[in-house]
C-alpha cells in the first residue's frame, strides 16, 4: 500500500482537516506576506529604473529625430501608450489612451493579495502573486524599445486609418494590443452574436471516494447513484447509461436514498462565488426517476457544508437528518413533506462520520465520529443524547461507520479494525444510585480487519460485509459474526470506501482511489467506473479517432474512449504529468511532466519510446505543427524549445529555442502553414515567432494580424479578446479552445464554469453560453476531432465531464463576425 490509502486509516472525513487546513492557510498568507514585502522591493526597482527612463527620454528623441524625422511624431503617441492602466484588472482603451502612475498599480495588487478569501482561493492567490512579480520584474531596455519604436514609426500600424487600427485592452495594468485584421474595415461597427451551438452534458468520468463516505446506493431503476464536483450521477449498471442531476450549485458531499428507492438526498458545500463571497450550502430531495427536486432543505441555515444526511425508516421516510459542517456540527431534523426544521441541536465539536435513524424508530438516532458515538433522542421537538460507553474496551481513534442487525443492536467499524456490538444496559445502581438510567455499551468485540474499518454493509438476510483500508480486504460475516468468505480488491483502487448490495451475492464497491468496481466473491471485480484522484491539467484530444488523455499531479497517464465512455489505458508515471499533445498522425503522444522532463507515448503499446529534458521547470505545453514536423515545448523557464521531428513521431532533435519571453510560457499555437508560432506568457505578453527562419522572434506584431493559426489555444490574442470580462484578472481564463470548424471557442475559467462564444469574438462583452457542473477551476477544454464533443476537466475535483456540442444553426460557419453595415437577422450587442 502507498502512503495516501495508510493516512486514510487516520483521516476519515472533511471535518478533521479543518485544523490542518486553518495552519496550511495561516502558512500560506505568512508566505503571501513575505511575497508583497518583494513586490514591494520590485517597485521600488522599477520606480528607479522609470526615473532614468525619463531622464533619458529628450535624448532619445534626439536620436531618432537623427534617424528618422517620422519618429518624433510616434514618439510621444506610443510611448505614453505604453505605461500603465488606472485598472488593476482589464480594461479595453483604444490605441492612444493615456496611463496613470505604476505606484496606483502595483499598491492595488498589493491590496488585493492580501485581501483575497483563504478558503478556496489558495490556488489563485499563488497565481497572482507570481504573475505581479512577473509583472514588475520584467523592463526592456531602452535599446530595444527604440528598436520597436523605429520600427513601428515606418510601418503601416503606425497610421490612422482602417489598415491601422489596433485596440488596446489592459489585464492588471499591463497594456496588450491587438492589431485588427485587415478584413474588418471598422471594428467599433462590429456586431455580436451567441453562438448557435449549445453544450449538452454527455458524460461523466469519476467518482469522489477519496475523501468522502456512504455515497454509492442503488436505486430500485438498476441505477447506481454517486457523485463527483456538482454533478449526482445515476449510472445504469447493466445499460451503461448516464442520467445526471445538476441542481447543486457546489460540490456535493454527502448522499443518501429514501426508503422507497425512488427519492434522493444529497447535500453540498457552501463555496465562495467570484467574488470570494461565501454561498449558502444547502440540502436537495429529488426525484431519481423525473430529476425534479422536490424540496429545497436549510437554506441560510447550514454553515461551510452539509456533511452527513439521513431518511427515517419507520415512518416511511418522513424526516431527514442533517448534520452540518460548522464548528458545532449541528444535527437537525425536518420535515421532508414540508421542508421546514422540526428539531436542532450542537453535536460536537468534533468530526461526525455518519448518522442514521433506527430503522424501527424513529425518535431514535445514532451519530459517530472522531472517538464517539452518540444515541439521541428525539421527543417533542427537542433532542438529547447519551454517549457509548466503551468501558473495558480500549477506545478508537475513529469510528467509521455502523449499521444496525436485523436484532435491533448496532454494529460500528472503528479504525482499530474492529466490529464493535451494541446494546442497551440498565443502569447502574449500586454505582450511579437509585433512578440511574440505561446505558448503551459495547456487549462484544469482533477482530475484523488489519487497519480501519471503513465501511459496513447489512443484507437482506442477515449477514454482514465489511471493507477495509488498509487490508482491502472486503470479509463476509454471518448474522452470529462468523467470518464466511473473504476476498481483496486490487491494490491499484486503494482502499474499500463503501459497499452496496445489489443482489445478496453481487456487490458495487467504491474506492478510495476513486473507482467503482462491481463483482462478486467467486468471479473477482472488475472496474466500471473510474477517475484521477488529483489535480488534473493535461488534457489531449486525438486527430483522428473518439480518444482523449488526461495527466495530473497522481502521475497517472489516462487514455479514454469517447464512444464507449471507458478508460483505455493507464499507465504511472514518476512525475506530474501537466500538458500533452498528439502527433498529427494518432500514432504516438508527448507528456510534458513538471521537472522539465517530457515523454513520447506510443498509443498501442503504451511503451515510452523517447524521453528528453528541457530546462528544470514544469513544462505547461505541447504543440505539434500541422504537419508533425516540429514539437513546440513551453516552459516556465520562459523559453519555448523547438524540435525537428521525424520517423512518424519516433524520433527528436533538438531545432532551436524561442528566446524573448520575460515570464513562463503559458500557451501557445502554430500557423497554418508551419512556419511561425503565436504565444503567450504569464506577464500577459502575446509574441509571434519566425520558426522556420530560425526561432526568430518576429518585433513587429502588426505583420502577423492576418496570420492564420492552426489552432486557437492562445487566451490572448485579438480573435479571442471578447472571452474576457471587463475586471477580470489575467489568472481568470486557465484554457481556452477553439473548434476544429472555426464556428466556436470554448473557455475554461477560474469560477467552475465552462463557456462557449462564437468565433471569432473580439469585442467586450461577446454574449455566450455558459455550463456549470464543476465544483473547481476547470484547467483545460478540448474539442475532440470531430467537433462532435467538448472535454472539460475540473482541478481539484478531478472531474472530466464529455459535453455534446449540438449544433442548431446551418451554414459554413466561417462568416460569423458582422459589423453593423452588413446584412443579418442579429440584434446588437448591449
């Protein structure tokens, strides 16, 4: 066993990481601290080096004027264009707008550092606070700025007119400009439309088993139902169908059926928005067989989450039980018919693990967790409890689970490997006096597993399976607790994190690695479900058949079938896997990993046949000409590495290298023609290279606006300006993709959303359709080859979600940019 399925023994529910999480977070603003107190250090670099750039500006004048007159004019036009915007975030200016001081910039990102919401913004404050140092570290000479400035003084993009019209748009301060293709004779007459394409979601790849427990049930449809980020999957076991509930707006936790197998429970976290503001958790009941919610349960009233959940039995299901992730984890009833709270209690400060209603009453209600396990009371709208009693017994760090015996005593799992039996005692008189009260205490303990106990099942006659960490073992007990039978999952699905009956002999079982396998004693389990079990980045599509692969930080190499919606292969890898590519001819694939190191895959025979190392950074892309006769490798070390590439994608050497990055490359396109290539860097800057006139790169942007690209990945660029929202920051848009048709782009941002915008979209507030279902930033989209699917991955749920890209407009698609002068059935945009 590895290192993560033995800390699960010890960390069992989202409850107990909050301390460790709180310390992680306290350490992380300390490190955002230290982090201002450079950029403060940079500023005051950068404030110098202006000074001196000001002290030097009328000699440089004089200069030019020497060599060419025509300067002098552009000179105080460009140079002035070029400082900074009054706007921390974007904004969209024309050519000649005028900045403010650099100071107000770099104070704003200061400010906003150490104003950004800790929960659930770690990842995006690290990106901010190396994209400001970025910022502020980079200043080009002087030489090469009147180089630029000369250049741009003699060239058409330097005079008024339609063949000289750029705009402007500012990200954090840093100016970026964006040339206008020729072919669009007025841009500030161009017109908006949606696009006519929607996205329809198709499917779902994993499960989140790692870290949460008791949510995998099957409904009495044959459906399996389970979660992962916002998304309730019912997965029809023997149709290897998919129906989905997408009412949660945040990621579920927590699950459970209703007693007539129909109904569903299920409850989510509370989140933040994109604000940073804290969202409202809350409790769905839904119909299983229409998707309708039924009620809506504790809006307003649960804190940070919904943790464990519940339906009574005896009286048919008429109240659920809730149990919150606050610090007191409250425990609540309420009416399901109604939806209205009838009782409501603090139930400790310590983690809960599960709770449940005694199936033959009602009024009775059993909680367990970290070293407890409570019996409660409910009578007259209130509710008490009374703690086990361990006594002799040696008291467990956790205990896991429980169920209760067709005799009516209660059975619990507990991280000592043990099956713990409970009953009711009288109390105590010679001890507690006269009037003392019944006691639940341990009547007998059961030897059961090697490690936890992590989850308990009952059947319908009587017996009993349990499933174990650090063993995966799964043991079948008689209703006397005798072992009868016992089999071990594969180690590669880590630990047993919960098991459902599906007929008395075959059993679903969900994974700590987040898998679903279905089997049986005798014939053994086979994987039907299966997922990444950490941040995940790298996404690739194939060029020619119903295939894409998936990396991330788990080190896994995951190869899919869009078609048949099952994983291929999967191979470890012993780094993170952070970007990938396929060869244009299908045959082999690169992995970029994030030691500098990347791999070429052979698809068939999943073998390694080339391995190099570029630099001693995380690689962040991958690109194949057209052709496949060059590999384009970008890294954070602000080089992109050119190789010649020949032997159908077997064999390297090296090109050359792009040199003139001032920050790590972050995305990047080749021409259609192979030639050049289009990239982009985390300070924002958008640069154009002459690869086959040897990795030059190109100084005047102007010549490539009507440069044609292979692909459109690049989240900068003038045909893809209208994706960003006025205010955002430059870390909002994490990938962006445009269809193989040209029709579509789609975009990935930092908010859990996935967004579809016609292309081209160059204008601001370029209207789109948006999708939810990710309960993370979505790192990556990708078209597969047909345009026929859009994949999207989430980061930290380690969600791939397949959307069908339906189409409900005709045409070659080509024409989709209308300026106000032509003819079209479109409205303005707002």
């Amino acid at each position: 066993m590895d290192g993560s399925t033995n800390s699960l023994d010890d960390v069992s529910g989202s409850s107990t990481e909050y301390p460790d999480r709180v310390s992680m977070m306290e350490g992380r603003l300390q490190s955002q601290e230290d982090e201002i107190m450079l950029l403060k250090s940079s500023l005051a670099d950068a404030l110098r080096r202006l000074r001196l750039h000001d002290q030097l500006i009328p000699l440089l004048k004089q200069q030019i004027i020497a060599v060419n007159p025509a300067a002098a004019r552009v000179l105080n036009q460009v140079y002035s264009s070029e400082g900074f915007s009054s706007s921390p975030k974007l904004s969209y200016s024309s050519a000649l707008d005028g900045p403010s001081h650099p100071a107000t910039r770099a104070r704003r990102n200061s400010e906003k550092l150490a104003k950004d919401p800790q929960e659930k913004t770690t990842k995006r404050l690290d990106k901010k606070a190396a994209s400001s140092a970025n910022l502020l570290n980079r200043s080009p000479s002087l030489e090469s700025r009147a180089k630029d400035l000369i250049a741009r003084a003699g060239s058409p993009g330097s005079r008024r007119g339609t063949q000289g019209q750029s705009i402007k748009m500012f990200i954090r301060g840093r100016p970026i400009t964006m040339y206008v293709p020729s072919n669009i004779q007025n841009y500030e007459d161009l017109r908006m439309e949606p696009p006519v394409e929607k996205l329809e979601l198709d499917w779902v790849y994993g499960y989140r088993g790692r870290d949460c427990r008791a949510n995998l049930y099957l409904l009495s449809s044959g459906e399996a139902v389970y979660f992962i980020a916002c998304v309730v999957v019912l997965y029809h076991i023997n149709n290897r169908t998919q129906r989905h509930y997408r009412k949660h707006t945040d990621c579920v936790r927590c699950l459970t059926i209703h007693p007539d197998k129909v109904r569903v429970a299920s409850g989510q976290t509370a989140g933040v928005d994109k604000d940073g503001k804290p969202l409202q958790p809350y409790v769905h009941i839904w119909d299983s067989s229409t998707l309708i919610t039924l009620q809506q349960i504790g809006l307003g009233t649960f804190e940070r989450g919904v943790g464990s959940v519940a339906f009574s039995f005896a009286d048919a299901g008429a109240f659920l039980c809730v149990i919150d992730d606050s610090n007191e984890h409250m425990l609540s009833v309420w009416d399901c018919a109604k939806g209205t709270k009838h009782a409501e209690v603090k139930s400790t400060n310590e983690a809960v693990f599960a709770v449940e209603f005694n199936p033959s009453d009602s009024t009775n209600i059993i909680t367990c967790g970290k070293s407890h396990i409570y019996f409660w009371t409910l009578s007259a709208g209130s509710l008490t409890k009374k703690q086990g009693i361990f006594g002799k017994y040696k008291k467990p760090k956790f205990i896991q689970c429980f169920v209760f015996s067709l005799t009516g005593d209660v059975l619990t799992g507990d991280s000592e490997g043990n099956i713990l039996t409970w009953g009711k005692s009288p109390g105590d008189v010679k001890t507690l006096g006269k009037g003392a009260k019944e006691t639940f205490q341990i009547m007998r303990q059961t030897r059961a597993h090697d490690g936890s106990v992590f989850t308990l099942c009952m059947l319908q006659g009587g017996a009993l399976l349990s499933g174990g960490g650090k063993d995966r073992k799964i043991i079948r007990w008689s209703a006397d607790l005798a072992p009868e039978r016992e089999c071990e999952i594969p180690e590669k699905f880590g630990a047993v994190r919960c098991i459902t009956d599906v007929n008395g002999d075959e059993v679903l079982v969900g994974t700590t690695r987040n898998a679903i396998l279905r089997g049986t004693f005798s014939d053994g389990f086979l994987a039907i479900v299966q997922g990444h079990v950490d941040e995940v980045w790298g996404l690739a599509t194939h060029p020619s058949q119903d295939v894409f692969l998936t990396c991330g930080h788990d080190r896994q190499v995951c190869v899919w079938n869009t078609e048949e919606h099952k994983l291929d292969w999967c191979t470890t890898l012993e780094e993170y896997g952070l970007c990938a590519d396929f060869c244009p001819n299908g045959a082999v694939v690169s992995v970029g990993l994030s030691t500098g190191r990347w791999l070429v895959l052979d698809l068939q025979t999943k073998e390694v046949i080339s391995d190099y190392t570029d630099g001693n950074e995380q690689l962040s892309v991958m690109r194949y000409s057209p052709d496949g006769s060059f590999l384009a490798v970008g890294s954070h070390d602000n080089f992109i590495y050119i190789y010649n590439v020949t032997e159908s994608g077997r064999r390297y050497s090296r090109y050359g290298k792009c040199n003139g990055h001032s920050s790590f490359i972050t995305h990047l396109d080749w021409s259609k023609d192979g030639k050049y290539v289009m990239s982009n860097s985390g300070d924002y800057e958008i640069l154009y290279w002459d690869v086959a006139g040897g990795c030059k790169l190109l100084r005047n942007r102007y010549e490539s606006k009507d440069r044609e690209w292979a692909s459109y990945t690049c989240v900068l660029g003038f045909h893809v300006m209208g994706v960003w929202l006025e205010g955002s920051d430059g870390t909002d848009i994490n990938a962006l993709c445009r269809s193989h048709s040209e029709r579509v782009v789609a975009v990935a941002d930092d908010f859990c959303k996935v967004h579809l915008f016609q292309y081209p979209c160059p204008k601001p507030k370029a209207p789109n359709h948006s999708y939810e279902g990710h309960g993370s930033h979505v790192t990556n989209v990708r078209f597969t080859h047909c345009d026929s699917h859009l994949l999207s991955m989430g980061g930290k749920d380690t969600c791939i979600l397949q959307w069908k890209v339906k189409r409900g407009g005709t045409g070659d698609g080509g024409d989709r940019l209308h300026s106000a002068s032509s003819t079209s059935t479109s409205s303005p945009e707002p």
